[in-house]
C-alpha cells in the first residue's frame, strides 16, 4: 500500500548533446565566486574542463578549484575543500564529473557553514542540516549514482572503515544538472559497466521490499527492462548515442526518490558494497555486482512473489509448471548471466577482499530494516563468503 | 532516440490520508488574500470545503469565494473569475476540485494581469506569458487531467464551438498540491472511471508517437499496467484505499512533463474528444473513451511494430504463429474489453452526438502532427462515423 509522503523535486536538468548551453543560463543566477569540482582530470583531456571554464569565464566568474576528487572520497578531501570553499568566499559548487564529484560537492555545500565536524554530524550522526548551504550545480561526465538530481552523498573514512550516505533534503540537491550523453562515451569500459550495475542495483533495492503492488512496482520494472536492453547495446557499441542517452536518463529517475515514494526500501546490498569499498577502495558499481546474486539469493525466500514478479515481468520467464521458487531462482540465473555478458565482477575476490578481512566487513556493514530480512553479523558473513 | 530537452518540475506534493496539514504548511507562505476556487459544490457536502475554509481561517486568510466551476470550464466563467480576483487583490489561487477546477485557476491566473483577452492570446494564439502571474495550489478531490502537477489548463468556448488546452510553463505550474486518495471515494462512478480513462488516454498519446524504444516507452507501459490493475480493483470496490491510491499517483505521472522528455507525442485523441465536447459539452474522459477504439484502428497501420508492442507488453499478448497485424489488433481488443468492463461510454452517439453534427465536430478538431498519421478533415470524419 501506498504510504504517506510528501514529494519535491525541483533540481533542473538539461538534457541532450546541446545541455552544456544550460550552464550558460544557470550561471547568472549566483554570485562571483565558483569552486570548480571535480576528479582525476579526465575532462582536461577530453576538453570538457576547456569548455566549463570559457562559459565561467565569459560570465565573469572568479574561479578556485578544487580537482582531485577521488572515486570514494575522503573525509580528508572534504576538509580540504571546505577550506578552498572558505577561502573563496564562494557562492556556488560546480561539480564536474560522476556520483563521488557530485556527492563530494554536496558535502562541501553542507559543511562549509558547519560549527562542528561534519563527519560527525552529517555522517556518523546523520544529523539534518540547520547551517547554510552554498548552491550545487553538475555537469555530468559519468552515469549511475543518479547525485545529479537527489540529496545523496556518499563519504569514506578509511581510518574508521567506514563508507556512509548521508540523504539530504530537497534543498541539498543540485540546482540544476547538465546532462549530456556523449560526455560519457570516453569513459572506461569498466567504469561503464560498474555504473549500469549501480543504477540496476539502486532500482533493485528500491523493488526488493514491501509485498505490494505499487505504480512504482510497475515503473520500476520498466525502468529495469530498459536499462537491461541499453546496457546490452552499449557494451557493443559504447558510443551508440540512443542507448547512453537512455541509460542515462534512466540513471535519474532510478535514484531521484520518485520510485520510493510511499514505499518501503532495502539497501541492504549497498551497505555491504560501501563495507567492501571502505575496506578496499574497490569500484562502488563493481562491490554491489560482486554480492549481488548471492544477497538475492539469500533474502529470495523471504520475499517470494515479488522474486516472482521480478522473473516474469523482468526477466520473462515462463511459470508455467515451475514452482514459484523455481521461477524466482530462474529469474536471478537470467539477472546473472545478463551481469556476466556485460563484464561485471562476479566476486570480491577479484575486488580484493581476501578471507581474514570478511569479519572486518561485516562489522563495517550498517543494517539496514526495509528489506525482506533483517540481516545479522553472522548472515552478512555467509553473504560474504558465498561472494568470494 | 531521446531529443534534447529541459526538464524542471517543481510542485510540491503532499499525498496520502493526512495530506491536508500540507496547507497548513504552505499557506504561510503567501500573502493574506485568498480566491477559493471549487465546482458545483460537492465538497460542502462531504466536508471537504468546511476543513479548508477553517484551516484558511486559522492561518489568517481572508477568503474570496469563486465556486461554480463547470466541468468544461468556459471562457465567460473565466472573464468571471478575473474580475473576482482583481476586487480581492489575490495573493493565492486555492482550487479545490477535480482538473477542471485546477484548469480554470490556471487560466485565472495567468489572466489576471492580462492586458488584453486572454482567450486571444493564451487559447487562441497560444501565446507566452509575459505577465504577472498569480501563484496556485490544489486539493485534488477528482483524479485524471494530472493538472496538479503540470501547467495544463483547458478553456472551452461554446459561442466558437472551441475547446483549447494551452501547455503553460513550470511557472504555471501549481506550487503545491494536496493528495488525499479518500477525497475521490466519493466521486460518482461514471466521473470515476471517465478520470481512469483520462489517465490511460494521456499514457497513450504519449506513448503511440515514434518509432523508438525510449526510457519512457518502458515507463509508461509500467503505469498502463499498474493503471489496469488498479481500474479493475477499483470499479469493484471504490474504497479501496490502495486501488484509489495507485490511480492518484500514477495520474500525476502521465502528465506532470516526465514520459513525453524526449519524444514527439500524438494527442489528436484528445483533440477529436475536446472537439466533442465543444459541441456537447460530454464528460471529457467519456469523449476520449468514445472515440479511442477506432482512432486507434485507424492509425494502427502507420505504427504497427508500437501496436504489437503495446498488445505484448501492456496486454499480454503471446505474439507466436501471428502476424504483426493479429498481434496488434488482439491488443485493441484486449483494450476494448477493459474499457467495456470498467463501464466506459464506447460511442459518440451516447454522448449526444448526431449524423449531422459530424461535419461540425471535425471542423472543430485540431489536427496535430505528432501522432503516427497526420489526419485529414475527411479522416476526422471517417473516425468520428466508426465512433456512432
């Protein structure tokens, strides 16, 4: 049944191969002051960072930067930026790149004005936000986490082993987001791939709870057959503009709290791919690939008919003479095939995790309640097992 | 293949059965002068209006009342509610209703500070607004046209025989809405299922435009189902809170911008039905009813592969050992037996249209150039005759 909620969702995105026009519209709408975020530097190879800081520019903006944003990032890259942001006075955050340059921005956004240790607030305590906030705006240069248009932020602390999510408000989340599907085509086989794992796996938790029958039980399905159908088109052509465009968008609308709307949710998968990640620094897409199978396969008995569902509407396999364990088992047999035949890691072996570490990660995994089993220590270290 | 667009959607929703202290919250918000604006005055009777007008009062607001709205809300009304706007110097347009009424207070708000008829320019020449616009919010009581959330607004002028929807910007757009599915419990079966079928007709002239195989396609063959689902449980039972809840939420999404980013979209369904009831002033969702059947027929021949789409997908239709063409026509069958099932009006004679008003009713039609086939006068008629 459908909950109680209240839903707003005002980031504007702009869409297509043109988006990057979008930021000359938004950038008139804040002050002088613009922290340029963003990672490894990827976009000053293909131009992209040439492009921003002309428009920059010619909106008589005064830049800092503050590249460097590493695939997880640090509590320690947060300090770092909330000084830069302090520094220059700035009036708004430009994140340029994927999900760990967006939600790094948006910690930054939240921190700078921050009396406290926002690791500790925000993070550890997950405390909301009462300080101001300094205004968030993306170009996307990578696809999966969705950060573009919802309150997410993810941040590691590797000295505590922990990788936490903080989601914030409406007022956290982006301004506006500039989307535009070719900026994707240099990326990385394998981080193109660990991004449509995310985006399955973000649409799976959100599926994988409540025994209901929900609109967006129904939108959720769809949105998985058609990622199912463009990541298998990308991985041929990765530059096939059609299928990144709709992976992409796609991305969005799995993560930008539509679907969770009035219903219960999981993240069980999440929270043990973030353990995996705090320990080894492991691709976040690749973590939650690599436990993926075993976790449904555990959980499947508790939550039967919508493992049915998930096989027939998904994945359609026939009931027809199968028991419904029997279907569901075959649905997550097609899930895993379709895993393999785009290349993602099968096991956390190969992401680094060896067997002494697996009571390490389990004591790292938060659980979470809104799936169909409350795991325990114990069933967090079988999952993990059964994933080496 | 997705086109390049903008997207920006920022009504605020408050849904469920509490949804009403959503007011309280956003009441504040505006200045001291309110225009109350509701229909033929159902809502005094089942309560609805006494708890609005006292939480209106408890926040301090002064109360202009404009109630009245028609079903088909006319030009004159419109010139009606301007003038009671101007003389209470209104600060907030509050509709309480079903789309009509959101419609009208659109069109009110835009009117207002109109320096010339806005018939003329927002209707007839379809014109920007470049005025003043007075802020609106809606406690939904109906549930169909997805007004709440979009910047719709659908004016009819009997003397002209013309009924135009003009799409307003996000501006438009109401601020909030208040969603309560126990506020449609009461509504008269017939405006019931005429609303489902105002949802499935929105679904559909979105999805039956282009060849493509966008995010959104998969999207909107999730809610037609979830639609489907919940009419038949509905139709039995029109209290049960998570048919009617399910119905709410997923009229908001056929028509709040999302499905239709990136694609071309038909609407000449609607078209043909306004033109309907410009001459006979029918429920809308019957007019849309009554004509869709064999509009679909018609068109079928120029979008066959999304026809056999939408029977396999939507309908279940197993494809095996048929043509394309069986596939397809199997699934306006399945349709028409739902439609037939959940008590639609399936032709145009039941709406009080006769032989001899044909010529008049397609010359009243807007023909538009989205859909599979650009339709001539003669077609119009061709369907219209299929449709007695």
């Amino acid at each position: 049944m459908l909950g109680n909620f209240t839903y707003c969702n005002p980031t504007k995105l702009y869409f297509g191969n043109d988006a990057l026009k979008g930021l000359k519209e938004e950038l008139p709408k804040y002050g002088k002051n613009v922290l340029l975020v963003y990672g490894g530097g990827s976009i000053k190879k293909n131009g992209i960072y040439d492009d921003i800081v002309k428009i920059l520019k010619d909106c008589g903006k005064e830049i800092f930067e503050d590249g460097g944003v590493m695939p997880n990032p640090t509590v320690e890259k947060l300090y770092e930026g909330v000084e830069r942001a302090k520094k220059g006075n700035v009036d708004l955050i430009l994140a340029v790149g994927g999900g760990s340059v967006c939600d790094y921005a948006k910690a930054v956004s939240v921190s700078v004005f921050c009396n406290e240790d926002p690791w500790d607030k925000y993070y550890l305590r997950m405390e909301d936000v009462d300080n101001k906030i300094i205004p968030v705006g993306c170009v996307l240069t990578m696809v999966g986490t969705g950060s573009e248009m919802n309150g997410g932020s993810v941040i590691t602390n590797h000295e505590q082993k922990l990788k936490i999510g903080h989601v914030f408000g409406d007022n956290v989340m982006p301004k506006f987001a500039v989307l535009n599907p070719e900026y994707t085509f240099t990326l990385p086989e394998k981080q193109m791939v660990a991004g449509f794992f995310d985006i399955m796996s973000h649409i799976l938790e959100q599926y994988f709870s409540g025994e209901d029958d929900n609109t967006s039980d129904y939108v959720m399905e769809g949105l998985l057959k058609s990622l199912i159908h463009s990541a298998r088109i990308a991985v041929k052509n990765p530059k096939d503009y059609e299928a990144r465009s709709n992976i992409m968008w796609t991305a969005t609308w799995a993560l930008n709290t539509f679907v969770a709307k009035g219903k219960t949710t999981d993240w069980e998968v999440h929270m043990i791919g973030q353990a995996i990640g705090a320990h080894t620094d492991a691709t976040h897409g690749m973590t939650l690939a690599a436990v993926s199978i075993p976790y449904y396969k555990f959980i499947m008995p508790y939550g039967l008919q919508k493992f049915k569902r998930y096989a027939v509407n998904v994945w359609n396999v026939n009931p027809e003479n199968k028991t419904d364990e029997e279907t569901a088992l075959e649905g997550l047999k097609e899930m895993e095939k379709f895993m393999r035949e785009i290349g993602l890691v099968m096991n956390i072996k190969d992401l680094g995790v060896t067997e002494n570490m697996l009571e390490g990660v389990a004591d790292s995994t938060l659980i979470m309640e809104g799936g169909y089993k409350v795991l325990t220590h114990d069933d967090v270290v079988e999952i993990l097992k059964a994933s080496m």
